[in-house]
C-alpha cells in the first residue's frame, strides 16, 4: 500500500469513527425520548435500562452508517481541497478515481460488514428487544404501574397512590378507568382500598386482585331521549379480579409493527422461506374464495322444473307465482346477494391484511441490501461533493450532508409507506430513495472529475445580466436627451 492510500484511509477512517460515535450517540438519545414512558418512573435499575438501551442499539446502524459515510466523506475530501492537497496530487498526475481507490475498498469491506450486521445482529436484537419490553410487565408487574399517576395497562388506566412490598405488587388508594370497547361504550370506573398484582413469567396474563371497592358504570340507554337521565350501575365488592393481557401492551411503536409482524427479525433466509409460506397461503385464500364464490352463483342442478327452452315462453319467470311467492323470492335474492357482498368485503379486507404482510417481508428483505448500496452511494456522494465544494470542518459540510440525508430518508420512508399500502411494487418503495439519488452520484463524480464547479453561475447570471443591459441602454440614451 502507498503512502498515499495510508494517508487517505487514516484520514477518512479517523474522521467517520469521530462522526459515527456522535450520530450514534444522538439517535440513542432520541431513542430514549421515544421510549421515556416507559423508561421514567418505573422503578427500572441501572442494569435494566442499559438492557434495554443496548437491545434497541442496532436498529439505529442503518441510519447512523450512511449519514455518517456522507459527513466523513464531505469533511474529508473537503479539508483535502480546502489546504490545496488535491491540486498537489492533480499536479503529480494521480486523478480523482486513483486517490479514491483505497477509499472505495474499505466503503467495500464496510458494506460487507453492514450486510453481515443488518443480517444476523439486527434481527437477534429485534427479537431481544421485544421480548424484554414484554418480560420487564411479566417478570416485575409493578413496573408497569406508576405511583401518582395513570398508567395505560391494556384495556385500563390505572392510579394508585402508593405502592409497597419488595416489588411493589402491593397497591393502596387504587383508580381504574376501564376503556370501552367501542365508541357507544358507557364509562367504567373501579375504585378499591388496597389490592395485589400477580403474574407468571409462563404467561402473558397479570391479574389484579381488588380488595373493598365499589363498581361505577355509566348505562347508554338505546332510546336517544332517556340517554339525559344519565343512568348508571353501582355494585360494591369485597375481593375483585381482573386478567389484563400482556401481549396487548408489546407494539413496536417505532415503524407500526407489532409482535406479531416478525418480519424484523428474520434474516435474508428465513424471509424467502416466510414469503414463500404467505404468498401461498394467500393463493389458496384467493382460489378457495373464488370457488366458493362460483358454488353459490351456479343454478342448482337438481331443480325438478325443467328450464324453458323456447324465447317467448315465459317473459318473466316471477309471473308464474302469486304476488306472496314474489315477495318471498325478491327478498331470498336480496339477502342472498347482500350476504355475498358482505363476504367479498370481509375477504377483500382479509386478503388486503395478508397483501401488506407480504409487502412488510419483501420491504425487510430489500432493506438488507439498501444498506449495502446506501454505503457505496453516499460516499461517491460525499466525496466528489468534498472536492468540489473545497471546505473541511464542520460547518457547509453538515448543512449538505444533512440536505442529502433527509432527502434520502423522506423519499424511503415515503417509498415504503405507500409500498406497504400496496401502491408500489415493494421493490420499487425500498429503492426509490437510490434509485433519485444515483444520477446526482453520478453527476457530482462527473464534475469532480473534470474540475467543474458544483453550480455553473455563468449560465443562470449571463441571460439575465444581458436582460437588464438592454433595460438600462433604453433608458439611459432617453435620460441623456432630455
């Protein structure tokens, strides 16, 4: 290796490790903002949060590496130019593509490593990260619950004014709001002196055992003018319990997945298999429907009263019955077709649910070589870019690099949204955001290249420059005559 790619490498490598460890310390800390209820007041120690923190770490290398390859590239290549070393090494005959030679090679190796990463970590840390947000209300309810406060535990809203024991299972001064559920739900409001949470780490069951309380619950009544009355329900207890279902608290909040949308956590191999699972499971939904559908439309074979074979016959079939056997066969077809609607709206629906299932996978399955290709593009971004606009540090350099960035995550995230909706070809949502961004690449090397400046002025100044000398020559001449 020369001494001329060892001096590249130190120089970029020292300053994208610098960036990354900034960036990622940034985006830890906007992870602990997204999660701060459930981190805050919770009685968690210092083990746990630093459990949690280091499980929901590796989700935030796909945006931390790219953003970081960008500045590193930008403030390197930038700072090179900036003190003239570029000139000298032009000068010396050793052209832009020779000196980013090196540089290229380690964009490789890093590449490798981030599929490596995004393949086997990510998704182990995914599955970690869920289960412990679950374990944490199995193994220790309490902290589910926080003293002087409602806490959103399931179904209920839940007060207490203290919690006692040695975890915190014992409540006193106890305040449930009970979520209907639907919007004509009355309110339901449970009150007790004291109680005891009790959970088992085999289940996601937490059971709140109730001691001395009274039962309120608003009654709607159907008819609209008794509804003014406000009429409610009162019983009293002495010991009351109530199952809350652990499963329901455990969404993953961050991209709208749940538990059970295990698409991130599943490496490259493991999604084909599980597309390959969905797309026929969906197949046979849709010919089972189709078959079905068709059964209930044919004409019975076994009518007894052969069809009429002649035009004119019978010119409608309804006047061979009275106006009771009418009544009765018009409303058997319209219930038959109102029921064959409501099924192909409840499949239409079904089928939709499992179509963005589908789309979520195949989106997880190209997202582990965006990554790949988001290395290789924000570099041959950054670095032509750096040499154009010949200034190092931290001041132009992070004002483009965050443009460039937000641009790429805005038209992904957009991508992916609609992908997700079944409005693009899921492949076409998890490379949009490459695929606008590869020309401006292609672009910035180009002019890099031959020495061309980022923007040519002279275009945009010259047309206008001539417009207001023709401007002012009308009415200078008109001025000296007067």
């Amino acid at each position: 290796m020369k001494i001329l790619d060892k001096y590249l490498l130190k120089t970029f490598l020292g300053t994208f490790a610098t960036v990354f460890v900034i960036l990622f310390f940034v985006f830890i800390l906007q992870t602990v903002w997204l999660f701060i209820a459930e981190l805050a007041g919770k009685d968690l120690d210092f083990f746990m949060v630093v459990k949690f923190l280091a499980f929901s770490m590796p989700r935030i290398v796909p945006l931390v590496l790219p953003l970081s390859i960008l500045l590193a590239s930008i403030m390197s290549f930038g700072n090179l130019s900036e003190h003239y070393e570029f000139a000298a090494m032009k000068s010396s005959g050793i052209s832009l593509q020779r000196a980013m030679r090196s540089l290229t090679i380690a964009i490789a190796i890093l590449s490798i490593i981030a599929f490596l990463f995004a393949n086997n970590v990510i998704p182990y840390a995914e599955f970690k990260f869920i289960n412990f947000r679950k374990n944490i209300a199995q193994a220790k309810p309490a902290l589910a619950i926080t003293e002087g406060q409602f806490s959103d535990v399931g179904m209920y809203n839940i007060k207490v004014n203290k919690k006692s024991g040695e975890n915190g299972n014992r409540l006193t001064g106890i305040t449930i709001h009970q979520k209907a559920q639907n919007g004509d739900g009355g309110k339901t409001v449970i009150r007790a002196t004291n109680g005891e949470l009790i959970s088992n780490e085999k289940t996601n069951l937490l059971q709140l055992v109730l001691n001395d309380g009274n039962y309120y619950q608003d009654i709607v009544p159907k008819k609209y003018e008794e509804r003014s009355k406000l009429p409610f329900a009162k019983s009293s207890f002495k010991v009351y319990r109530i199952n809350i279902d652990l499963s329901q608290m455990n969404k993953v909040d961050t991209k709208d997945e749940s538990v059970s949308n295990t698409n991130n956590m599943l490496n490259v191999s493991d999604l084909k298999y599980t597309l390959d699972s969905l797309n026929k499971n969906r197949d046979n939904d849709i010919i089972a429907f189709s078959e079905t559908s068709t059964s209930r439309l044919q004409v019975l074979n076994n009518n007894k009263a052969p069809a009429p074979r002649k035009k004119g016959l019978v010119k409608n079939l309804l006047s061979l019955f009275d106006n009771e056997k009418k009544g009765t066969i018009l409303a058997t077809a319209s219930s038959n077709a109102q029921s064959l609607l409501y099924s192909i709206d409840a499949t239409k629906t079904e089928l939709d649910n499992k179509k963005k299932n589908i789309n979520s996978h195949i989106l997880s399955l190209n997202d582990k070589f965006v990554i790949v290709y988001a290395c290789f593009l924000m570099f041959f971004i950054g670095a032509p870019l750096g040499a154009i606009i010949r200034k190092g540090g931290i001041g132009l350099p992070i004002v483009f690099a965050v443009l460039i960035f937000i641009s790429f995550h805005f038209i992904n995230t957009f991508g992916k949204r609609i992908s997700q909706e079944d409005g693009l070809a899921p492949f076409f949502g998890s490379w949009m955001s490459s695929m606008i961004l590869t020309p401006l690449a292609l672009l910035l090397t180009y002019r890099a290249t031959n020495d061309i400046g980022l923007i040519n002025l002279d275009v945009l100044l010259t047309p206008i420059q001539k417009a207001f000398q023709k401007i002012f020559q009308k009415i200078i001449p008109s001025q000296n005559k007067e």
